[in-house]
C-alpha cells in the first residue's frame, strides 16, 4: 500500500453531504485549550476486486485517522 493515493471521508455540518479529502490530517490544534494532538492512529480500509485467483485490484484506499493521549481517545473530527 506504500505510495497508493488516499482519502479521507467528512460529512459537511449544515448540508451532510459526504465529502471527501485527499490524504489524512497528521494532527490538529485545539485552539480554546492550546493542545496539539498528533493523529498516532490509523484505521484503513482497502476496498478491492478479486479479478482471479491470483490477481486483486485495489479500488479504493480510505484511511480514518485519531489520536491516543492518555489512554483517552480522542477523534479526530472536520467542520467544513
């Protein structure tokens, strides 16, 4: 999966239309509280198609991505 193009999936707040964004975020700055969280996990989901027995095409490559701080899990989260 090195090097394979991603994307991350975001619901908008006012329409909930389903977005989607190139990459994942590495980390996010909470700006009432002044902490940075790096986004130290990574969830992914490989979408593919089983052409035979020996070959797979990978369609899709979603990545959810959330940080561990204190055994406390944080989600990370976009408003667009």
């Amino acid at each position: 999966m090195d090097n394979l193009p991603c994307a991350t999936k975001y619901q908008h707040v006012d329409t909930h239309e389903v977005l989607y964004e190139h990459g994942y975020r590495l980390g996010m700055f909470m700006k009432d509280s002044g902490n940075v969280y790096l986004n130290n996990h990574l969830i992914i989901k490989l979408y593919y198609h089983k052409e035979s027995e020996y070959v797979q095409l990978i369609l899709s490559l979603l990545v959810n991505f959330f940080s561990f701080v204190n055994q406390k899990r944080f989600i990370s989260s976009c408003w667009i």
